[in-house]
C-alpha cells in the first residue's frame, strides 16, 4: 500500500518551521531529510524515523516497525499532531545521522 500524498503534505506541514527539510519519493512512499540526511520516511501512512539515541530517548517506548520487508526496524511516531515535539525529534536527531553518501 502506497502513501497517500495528503498524509505527506500533513506531516511537511507540521515540521514546515524546520529549515533544510526534503523529501524525495521512493517507489510510493518518501524519504524524509533534514539538512542533507536521512531522518527516516513515511511508509504506509506511518511516519518512521531512524534509531539514533536522540530519538530513543525522546521516543523510549516507541513501537519499532519495519519500513517494508526486509528493511531494518525504525522507530514509529505516533504522536505526529505534535508539531512541538516532531520539530524537536528532528533537530536533536541530526547530529546522530550518517553524513550522505558522496556520489561518484
């Protein structure tokens, strides 16, 4: 099941206070970047962000949920109506995140 395209523009909405934030689309679904680096990505309708210690600590019991099959667990937001909070989760999350890959 791809994700809807307003479930997208809702979550872009709620981080839109966030300079440097992307998204690119991926085979239906969408990666979400902040500042050059992947944070995580809506699947499903599900906004899913990478493991980093920023994101436990601010999520500790957060369900982890894989993307698709055979990808690697994430972390699933549950409380995406909190603008506050996702715009938080985000920032502090950056210094943890892999630098991007440089392309050849």
């Amino acid at each position: 099941m791809a994700t809807d395209k307003g479930y997208l523009e809702y979550i872009t909405e709620q981080l839109s206070s966030l300079d440097g934030l992307s998204y690119r689309a991926m085979m239906g679904e969408y990666i979400i970047c902040y500042k050059g680096r992947i944070v995580g990505g809506i699947y499903d309708d599900r906004l899913l962000v990478k493991q980093t210690a920023a994101a436990e600590r601010l999520m500790p019991n957060a369900p982890r949920e894989l993307p698709y099959e055979g990808g690697k667990p994430m972390l699933l937001v549950e409380d995406v109506d909190d603008s506050d909070f996702l715009c938080r989760l985000i920032e502090e999350m950056y210094d943890g995140l892999p630098e991007p890959r440089k392309r050849k």
